[in-house]
C-alpha cells in the first residue's frame, strides 16, 4: 500500500534520499516525491521546469507502517506517517485506490510530464493528449497564455488544486509527446475510448545515434527548454530518434526524453568552439 509522510515543505527530496539511502530496503518497496514538468514561456516558446506536486508530501510504498513508523523517528527534522488515533493505538492509513491509480496514470518514474491540448474558436476543448487526457472532467480553468491546467479533484483527505503543464504545437517537439498525440488521435478517430497515459511513454532500447552519441554521454539540450547543463544519456532510441538523458533535481536524477536533433554531445561543442 502507498503512505503519506508529510514533512517541513522545502525538504521533501532530503528526507526522501535520506530514506532511500539508510533505511532498510527490506522495509519498503520505493519512497519518491511525485513531480511535475511546469512550462514557462520564454520569446513565446515553451521551457520547463521540474516542481513539486505537493509541497510538504512524499510516498511511501510498504506492508510495514508501523516499522516505517519507528525507522522514521530517525529522520534529521519533522516527518509524520499520517494516521490517526483510536482505541487500539495508532493507525495508518493509506491512500485510498482511486488516489493510487491516479498517481500511477499520471506519473512516469515519479514525474508528470506535460500535456498538449487544442481548442476550437469558441474556447471548447477538442483534443488532449498526455496525463491530462483522462482528467478533462475535472479542469477548472485554462491558461494557455502561461501554459497551464488547473485540475480540481478530491485527494489526501479534501478538494485539492492541480497544475498540469500545458504544450503547444509552437514550441520544440517533444518525441514522446508527439507518439501520445498520434495514438490519441488514432483513438479519436476510430471510436475507440482507450488510456493515454504515462505508461504508453517508452523510454527507448536503442544503444548507437548517428551523430555519434551513446548511452553514457553527456549531451546539452540545444533547445534551452531543460537548461545549459550537461545530462547523462541513460538510454538512445534509433527508431524514435529520440535519447533519454538524466535530469538532476534536488540530488536525484530524473529520466527526461528529448529529440535527437535537440541535443549535442558535449565533445562536438567543444571543439566547435
């Protein structure tokens, strides 16, 4: 089952990696904070920036609470496994199964990447593709001049508000993106009424690029919309044209897929340079 730790906002990825460092595995199955890809416009294209879901969260996945319990009494600062008192002592509870199934819909590896939608002249939504596709029915407002969606449904105990980064057909394409629009569509037209979620993203089984880059190199994302720093490629897919690069963030690093044609190895900009 999936818990709750709630802890002082701003560190959640420290008690996290303290976690996952120095407490028994044999306790847990994986502890993350979800994340999510914000989009801010710079010369009216899209860049992104990885942010927190819920600011003073993370999760806990074990069959264990209570030891989970005791473990954390340990952790440098405040952390609380949520539960509640009655008249056999402490109970934790877990999350309830719609808030699990929607955090495994909507989160690749921890994060929640950004969606595409369009609408026709009169503002109505026509088309959506990505984490946002299943959730049409609970957004509240649109803002496609900053580039966000704002979802408003019940999770961990109230009516909580929700930020889904927004993409447009005007900012660099993303190749994942793109394969969740294609299918979408393809859905669309035939009828058909499928999921289009994070676990349609493949992160690609390719070794070799054309250009020379490998799984192991550091590439620079050219396009500026994941920064000017180096990123580790974990993996390069040939068929997708695509490579998935390690982003870091908080000390952790967060697998991103990026175009081939929107990256350069680090040894070609040198001597370029």
């Amino acid at each position: 089952m999936w818990y709750v730790i709630q802890t002082v906002n701003g560190e959640e990825q420290q008690v996290c990696t303290w976690i996952n460092q120095r407490m028994d595995r044999a306790l847990f199955r994986r502890c993350f904070v979800p994340l999510y890809e914000d989009v801010w416009r710079k010369e009216g294209i899209g860049n992104i920036s990885i942010r927190k879901m819920f600011g003073g969260y993370l999760f806990i996945e074990t069959d264990r609470p209570e030891d989970i319990y005791e473990e954390l009494r340990k952790v440098p600062g405040l952390t609380i496994l949520l539960s509640e008192e009655d008249q056999t002592g402490k109970r934790f509870w877990p999350i309830h199964r719609e808030e699990e199934e929607f955090l495994d819909n909507v989160l690749w590896d921890g994060l929640m990447r950004v969606s595409y939608i369009e609408r026709n002249a009169n503002g109505r939504i026509t088309f959506v593709a990505g984490p946002l596709a299943d959730y049409q029915e609970y957004i509240v407002k649109i803002d496609l001049p900053h580039r966000r969606a704002i979802v408003e449904m019940p999770f961990l105990g109230k009516k909580r508000r929700l930020k889904f980064g927004l993409w447009s057909s005007k900012d660099p394409a993303i190749p994942w993106l793109e394969e969740a629009k294609k299918r979408r569509l393809e859905k669309k037209n035939s009828g058909h009424s499928g999921t289009d979620t994070q676990k349609e993203v493949s992160t690609g089984q390719g070794y070799l690029h054309e250009g020379g880059i490998t799984e192991g190199d550091y590439v620079v994302n050219t396009t500026g919309i994941y920064g000017d720093g180096l990123l580790k490629v974990i993996s390069v897919d040939e068929k997708c044209r695509s490579v998935t690069a390690a982003v870091p963030l908080f000390g952790e690093l967060i697998p991103v897929q990026m175009s081939m044609d929107d990256v350069e190895k680090e040894e070609r900009r040198k001597m370029e340079e």
